[in-house]
C-alpha cells in the first residue's frame, strides 16, 4: 500500500514535446555526461592525475560549452523565425 497518493488522470510518460526537446538536448546532455566522467577521473586520481587527465578535462569544459553555444544560436534562430 502507498502512502502517497497520485491522481488516477496523470499521466507519467513524457508527451512528444517533452521527447522532441530531449532529444534536440541530447547533445549538451552527452558532453555534460562526458565531462563529469572526466571530472571524475581527475579526482579520483588525486596526486598521481597527469597532464592528460587534466587535458581531458579542458576538452569536455570546450565540448559542453561549444555545444551549449551551437543549441543557444539554434534556438535564437528558430524564435527569430517565428
């Protein structure tokens, strides 16, 4: 039995609008996944983290924000031509 009570009428799977901007994020999601991988890695690996630990890094900090820059110019794009 639940304690938590939940309208019969809602419905939990996203609609396809919530699916179409999942998928137009995808992107941004993969490089921030990517980055916190490296992230990890980096710590993790604490004084014996090399130089290419901390490149590998650098490198997703530029992919997210490149992506993050590539979504931001799609969108104003599509605003501007509505």
């Amino acid at each position: 039995m639940s304690i938590i009570s939940l309208p019969a009428s809602r419905s939990e799977d996203p609609s396809a609008a919530d699916l179409a901007e999942i998928e137009q994020e995808w992107p941004l999601i993969a490089a921030e996944l990517d980055l916190l991988d490296a992230e990890i890695a980096y710590i993790t690996a604490g004084p014996a983290a090399s130089v290419l630990d901390r490149r590998r890094v650098r490198r997703a900090e530029r992919r997210v924000l490149a992506v993050s820059r590539e979504l931001a110019t799609d969108e104003v794009i599509v605003d501007g031509a509505a």
